[in-house]
C-alpha cells in the first residue's frame, strides 16, 4: 500500500537544512507516493511579475520532493528540540571575552591570550590569537580556542549544549559596499544547506548578502570560502585568504542587533569570519538538528591570511 510523507517548514524562517536526508528518504522506497515543502523564499520560484509562487500557486506532480542569531529551528517545539532555548539558559548568547597576556616571541609575532564566556558560568573557551607580519607586508592570523568547563550535563539545568558558531568578528569602516569572493555561492550555505550552490567567483553589494526572512534570524553565511575580498570607495580593498575554509558573513549589524530584530545600519560593516557554524535543521517542526551538523565541543585552530591593497 502506497504511503505519503509530508515535511514543511515555518513559512516565515529559514529555510530547512538537511534536505539531502530527506531525498534520501523520498527516493529509499518504491511505495512512496510524494511529498511537500513548504517555503517562501528559500523554496519558492519567481514568477512572471517578479513575484514569489509557491505552495496552491504552482502546478507540480505528487511524486516531486525535494547560529549566531537563532533561527526559528533553532527555536524547535517548546521544550523540544529547542537549541536556542538551551544556548540562552547556559549563556552562549552573552559571550564575554576577556584578554589574559600579549607576548612578542619576536619583533615580527604577537600572541594576544584571552577567555570567552558568559558571566556567572564555567564554560567557555581559552583562546590565543597569533598575529605574523610576513615580508610582503601580508598579516597572518592564527586562532586557537580550547574548552574549558562543563559544556556537558551543566550546572545549570544539566544541559549539554554545543557552540553554534566558531570563529572571529571584525569591525570595519562602514564604507565598505561590495565582496568579492570564490566559493560557494550564489546564495546562502550552511553545512546542511548547500546542495543548491556552485563552486565560483561572485561579487555582490554587502547589503544584497542577507536573506530578508520575514522574521529577523541568522542569514546570508557561505561555508568553504577560499577567498575574500571587502571593497568601498576611497578604502583600500580588504583581502583574506583562507587556509583552506572559511565561512563568512557581513552586515551592517551585530549578531546580537539580529537576533534582536534591529536591523538598523550600525555605521559599521561587520566581518564574520569562521571556522564553522552549525546547520540550520528542521526542528521548528522535525526532528533535533542531527550530530554532524554540530560543531562538536573540542580545541579549534584555525588560520587566514589578511591584505590591504589600494
């Protein structure tokens, strides 16, 4: 007997991750008969005025199918599934960083030491950031992060909880206005959301980066970036080189004025450039964002070369 499986997502959030997972599934059995998604901007097609179609709008055969700020997966089913929820009973939404030393190895290094946290709890991440000047004028930067307290059964609620996001923020002129770079693109990816990119060179206007979901949440990252370039008129052109990946993202706003919902520009255009952020999953009305789209809780080492070039 024929059987049909259903699966959508909140039709105001980020789109679902995992969708290979669930092809797999559509194509495991000879009995299923079909499938649904539904999206708007992630999944919905553009139609002849320039407008969205999607769901009743658009005709199609029934054996189709197919971090940071949280995302309303992230937000999961009440107590269930709830991600975001649990970051914020632990603190992972109130990092503070603290530094603990600077040394100078030598006339051409500087290692700044630190901590991140959120007050009043243990856990967190000691970090060291290695800053070399090469000959060519060219800063390479090193970043280590090691954990420390108890991520796992806390004091608080005996919660375990995972990073959402690992990496560096930086804040730059506000005149900045376009990114060049090679990697995946065109559109947003994450590490359960990629299958829909290409490997390329693309260039767009910093504003176009973000995804404007009807409800304000983490948007607009591109994983296995191997190249960067920020460029605005009268500045010299940023440039990172990636060894080998970075995921980034840039705004005009904090993560914190995301999640927030102020979208207002900060005069600031600010650069996120990551070892990794965790997948978006489906758990606003699906199952707990599976393990390998987590970043586990581990040491980090991470490293990038920075240029400015007029």
């Amino acid at each position: 007997m024929p059987f049909l499986l259903c699966e959508y997502a909140h039709a105001m959030g980020n789109g679902p991750g995992s969708l290979s997972d669930y092809q797999a599934i559509l194509e495991s059995s000879e009995r299923f008969c079909g499938a649904f998604v539904w999206e708007w901007i992630d999944h919905g097609l553009t139609g002849s005025d320039g407008g969205f179609l999607h769901g009743g709008d658009i005709d199609y055969e029934p054996n189709g199918g197919a971090g940071r700020a949280p995302t309303d997966n992230d937000r999961g089913q009440g107590t269930r599934n709830a991600l975001a929820a649990d970051g914020k009973a632990v603190g992972l939404d109130r990092f503070l960083h603290r530094s603990g030393g600077i040394e100078r190895p030598d006339d051409r290094t500087l290692v700044v030491r630190g901590r991140s946290g959120p007050a009043t709890r243990s856990l967190g991440f000691r970090t060291a950031y290695t800053y070399r000047w090469q000959d060519d004028g060219t800063l390479h930067l090193t970043i280590e992060a090691d954990p420390v307290g108890d991520w796992h059964d806390t004091a608080y609620g005996h919660l375990s909880v995972t990073p959402p996001r690992m990496g560096a923020r930086f804040a730059l002129p506000g005149g900045y206005t376009d990114a060049t770079w090679f990697g995946l693109a065109p559109g947003e990816t994450y590490a359960d959301s990629r299958a829909a990119a290409r490997v390329g060179r693309f260039s767009r206007p910093i504003d176009a980066l973000q995804t404007p979901y009807v409800v304000p949440q983490e948007n607009g990252n591109h994983i296995e970036t191997r190249w960067l370039e920020l460029s605005g008129p009268g500045l010299a052109t940023l440039r990172v080189d990636a060894e080998p990946y970075l995921d980034f993202t840039a705004r005009r706003w904090r993560s914190e004025a995301l999640q927030a919902a102020d979208l207002r520009d900060s005069g600031r255009v600010w650069l996120n450039l990551d070892h990794g952020r965790q997948g978006l999953g489906s758990a606003s009305c699906g199952p707990a964002l599976p393990e390998r789209y987590r970043l586990a809780v581990r040491p980090y080492r991470w490293s990038m070369m920075l240029t400015l070039a007029d």
